[in-house]
C-alpha cells in the first residue's frame, strides 16, 4: 500500500512517499513562507522519481498542527483534496507529535511567537501525556521538570537551547494508525491552539 506523508506546519516542507512500511522517498526542504507555492510540485516530482502515478495512493497522513497558521493549512487542504478526489483515507496528526524521539519520552515544542511555544508531551510508546497546548516560554522549565529527563524535541534554536531534531516523514508513516484516521474528510480542520495556555 503506497502513502504520502505531509507536513507543512513549520519551517520545512515535508513530503514522503511509503510502500508497505517503509520509506521509499521523501523531500525534506526548509521552505518558510513558501509552501503553498513549493507543496504541489515537490509531490508531483516525487511522484515521477518513483514512477507512480497519484492512483497508486492508497492513504495520506498529515499534520493538522499547532504551527504557522498558513503553513498548517496548505498540507491540510491539498491533503483533503487528494484524499476526497482518490476516495482514500486520511489520517491526520499533530505537528508537535510527529516531533518526538520514538523509544524516548519527548516533550515537544515549537516557536509560537510572542514568548509563548506550542507544547505537547509523548510517552516512549508515542501516547499523549501532555496534550497540545500553548505555553509560556519561561513555563518550559518547571514542565520539563514535572516529566523528569525528557527528550526536549524541535528546533529550539529560538529558545537558545538545541533539541532533538525528528525523523517527521517517519514519524508520520508512524501516525498510519487506526486513531488518526479522519471519518469526514471535508470536514477536517486545522489545529490553531491561538486561546489555549497551560495554568
């Protein structure tokens, strides 16, 4: 079963292809503000590289954010197209999951502007411990401290502080499962958090 894997929410543009479990290409660019133009045709010309037609998609995965308000919704909405036009499911997931070390308990966080960071937290496993939420930059250590010693995951360059940089079109082949499908395709939406902080 062939997937493409889709994640626009940050900085990088991320595009992957996977036939029965595994990767057989992928496109990872740093494309800020430039996803809506960049997203179509990197898919197009991975498509061709391995000499599949869009027929052959079998499921799409994709992040559904927190991230870049316009980044999030560029993969989302060419993912529902797609999934919608190929009459094939779509799985969706956060932007923040698709950040963790698997086999390591991963706090995840991603720059949210304005002193605040997009928050979430995984067990080694991949289950949610801290769900999705927005936070207060000098939050993140007093959290960090609640979980332990956990793998801090994202570009954390704007905390100053280097963090685990993820494998997303893995961990977005990852994301394949059961729970993350999307029972009204047309109906999905996009993840903001705008309103949400952490008391």
């Amino acid at each position: 079963m062939a997937s493409l894997l889709l994640d626009t929410s940050d900085r990088l543009l991320v595009v992957a292809l996977a036939e029965g479990g595994s990767l057989i290409g992928q496109v990872v660019e740093e494309a800020w503000q430039r996803q809506s133009e960049l997203l179509v045709p990197r898919i197009k010309d991975l498509l061709e590289e391995k000499g599949m037609s869009p027929d052959r998609i079998e499921s799409i995965v994709c992040s559904k954010g927190p991230g870049s308000y316009t980044g999030v919704r560029v993969a989302l909405t060419v993912a529902k197209v797609l999934a919608f036009d190929l009459s094939i499911p779509l799985h969706l997931v956060s932007s923040l999951e698709i950040l963790r070390e698997p086999g390591k308990l991963s706090l995840c966080l991603m720059n949210a502007r304005a002193g605040r960071s997009y928050l979430g937290a995984y067990s080694p496993s991949g289950e949610c411990l801290i769900p999705d939420r927005i936070v207060r930059n000098e939050d993140i250590p007093g959290i960090r401290e609640s979980l332990g010693d956990p793998s801090l995951c994202g570009d954390l360059s704007y905390l100053g502080i280097e963090g685990h940089r993820a494998d997303i079109p893995r961990n977005l082949l990852l994301a394949l499962r059961e729970d993350t499908l999307e029972k009204e395709v047309l109906s999905a939406k996009p993840v903001y958090l705008k309103e949400t902080y952490l008391r």
